[in-house]
C-alpha cells in the first residue's frame, strides 16, 4: 500500500445528488469505491449498491468513443459514470486533460 492510500479518509455524500443546471437527479457513486450506503445494515447496502449499478451501467446507455488523431471528448462528471476501455494500443502515447469549471 503505497503512502497516498494509508492517508486515505472515508468521504460521505448523498448516493443521489441533483444537477445545479437540470435539476434532474443522477446516482452520485463509483461502484468500484463505495463502501456503504449509510443507514442500512451491511446486506441491504450491499444489494441496493448491486442494485443501483446494474441500472447505471447498462449496455444501451452506453457511449464507446473509436478514437481518431484530434479527437476531443467532454462529458459532464456530474450525471455520468466513465471509465477507460482499454482498447487502444499501449504503445501509443495518449494525452489526458481535465478541465473543472467552478459552479457559482
């Protein structure tokens, strides 16, 4: 375990926040991270965790990006769940940007 990893502190939030724009609700979560729903007993938070992410990953909601030299994507991190595929040579260098834009 490296030094980042043992500093690690538990952070709480609400499992379903509203977009500041739309003011539709999304799941908030990374069900590679969640420990818990707080509130429900371990089994029940397990199953609602299972629950909630087979709705939210779901082949038809589904965006896979066939990448080209120039390409550019943008998504908003506040009502999607993204996760690289994979499925580009790993010898060809890639350039990742994050952009925040600071709600007000």
């Amino acid at each position: 375990m490296n030094e980042e990893d043992r500093a690690w502190t538990p952070v709480f939030h609400p499992i379903v926040r509203r977009h500041p724009e739309t003011n539709r609700k999304a799941l908030y979560f990374d069900p590679g991270k969640i420990l818990r729903i707080e509130g429900l007993g371990a089994h029940e938070s397990d199953a609602l965790i299972d629950e909630l992410t087979d709705r939210m990953i779901r082949p038809e909601g589904e965006y896979r990006h066939r990448w080209r030299k120039g390409d550019i994507v943008i998504w908003d991190n506040r009502c999607s769940y993204h996760k690289a595929a994979g499925d580009y040579p790993p010898e060809e260098d890639r350039i990742h940007w994050r952009v925040s834009i600071k709600e007000h």
